[in-house]
C-alpha cells in the first residue's frame, strides 16, 4: 500500500462481547474479499500487553478478560485500564507500522479504543457491545462451559458481580463515544462487511475492485451515484414519517 500506508482498526467493547471472533472474522472477510491483494493483516491482542502483576492476579486464560484462579479466598480489586501497558502498546504498533507500508493491523480487547494516542493513529474504531446478561451468558459458555478452561459458574459470576460490571460502566463504556462504527449485537456478519468496505477506502486505487463490487452478493457499499433519485417523492411508497 505505497500511497496510504498501513491501516489500523481497533475493536474495543465490553467483556465477552465478541472482539476476538471479530477480528478474526474480519481478518477471513479482508483475505476472501481481496484475493489478489498481497495484504500481511496481524491481529494484536490488548491482552498481551497487561502488566505482569495483573496477568498473575486476573487471568489464568490468554484470551480470557477476567478469568480468576479457582480460589474461594480471593480478593476483587477494582479493575482499571491502568493494568495494561498502553506505552508499549503504542511503541509497538508504530514500529510496525514504520516497517511496513503494506499492512493492515487489527487491535481487539477491552480498551482498545482508550488511548487517545492510539486512537488518533487509527483509521477504523470500532465498538462492541450488547446487553450485560448475553455477555455473562457468552462468558459463562466460554469458561465453565469448556473443559479446556476448568471455571468454576461460582468464580465467574463473582468476577462479574465484583469486578467486571463495574468496570464495564466507569471504564469501557464510556469508549464508545469514539467509535466509528458501533456494533450492537456482538461478531455479527453483516456489520464485518461493513467494516470491509470500510477498509476498501482506505487502500491504494490499484488495490480496489475496478466496479467497487466485493466478491460477495451481498455487497453493503453504495456503488452508483444517487443524484438521480427522488427520495422525497417515493419514500411515502415505502413507509410514512410522522
């Protein structure tokens, strides 16, 4: 991509909402959508940049927002963006985006879209979310339900109850102001698609579909010009305003 450079999308959002399948949905959607584009898409996770005192006391699981040990005495500290490396995070992605002028990077956690730093380097933001008992519910699948993670229903609530809620409403949510795009619903097909198209904007001429029509059918973008339509005079055909 020699004439824009790189691209960076971050997906921020509540717990369990969806932000890693995400990623890796839109990652599959970019490469199925762009086959003859050499394009080198990493997916960075904000987890991995959590300090290392708050790995140990938080998480037992890489991919897991707030997985606690299986511990009847453990304490609930209030849970803060301060417990991850926002300066490293950013030295990170832009060395990388230094070293690369064919690159699209996807960020995905939490606080995603907390840096203002990190946010003003960005092209797409992106905000995840959905009502806090489908998000306990996912959570609940993904780490009692899975033998692989061995949770316990009693320690997820309680992180839940005592830590997570509460940083859902002072910290993450707040967030959501700075998206571009805000998905409702979780990984939700229709709007990777749209974040696709997105992205089309974003690349060089040369990279782009000649007709702006993705591969797929159901291509979200307009690609015709509407100067020729006459909104005011055919949407009484389709539904009234009041």
């Amino acid at each position: 991509m020699p004439d824009k450079g790189p691209i960076l999308i971050l997906i921020g959002g509540g717990h369990a909402a969806g932000k890693k399948t995400t990623s890796n949905l839109l990652k599959e959607e970019l490469r199925f959508s762009l086959p003859d584009v050499d394009l080198d898409i990493e997916i960075v996770d904000l987890d991995d940049y959590k300090e290392e005192d708050s790995k140990r006391e938080y998480s037992t699981s890489k991919s897991a927002a707030i997985t606690l040990p299986n511990n009847s005495d453990i304490k609930y500290p209030p849970l803060k963006p301060s417990r991850f490396n926002f300066d490293k995070l950013r030295e990170y992605l832009l060395s990388a985006i230094l070293k690369s002028k064919q690159k699209i990077l996807i960020v995905h956690g939490l606080y995603a879209l907390y840096d203002k730093d990190v946010r003003d380097i960005s092209h797409i933001k992106v905000f995840l979310t959905s009502d806090p008992d489908t998000r306990l519910i996912r959570w609940i699948r993904r780490d009692v339900l899975d033998p692989n993670r061995n949770k316990t229903l009693e320690s997820v609530i309680n992180a839940y109850l005592q830590g997570a809620r509460a940083e859902m409403s002072d910290f993450i949510f707040p967030t959501k102001e700075f998206a571009d795009v805000i998905m409702p619903n979780g990984a939700e097909k229709n709007a990777i698609r749209l974040i696709v198209d997105g992205v089309m904007s974003l690349l060089p001429e040369e990279d782009q579909p000649q007709n702006m029509f993705l591969p797929r059918t159901n291509n979200l973008r307009p690609t015709v010009s509407f100067d020729g339509e006459k909104f005011d005079g055919q949407k009484g055909k389709f539904y009234e305003l009041s």
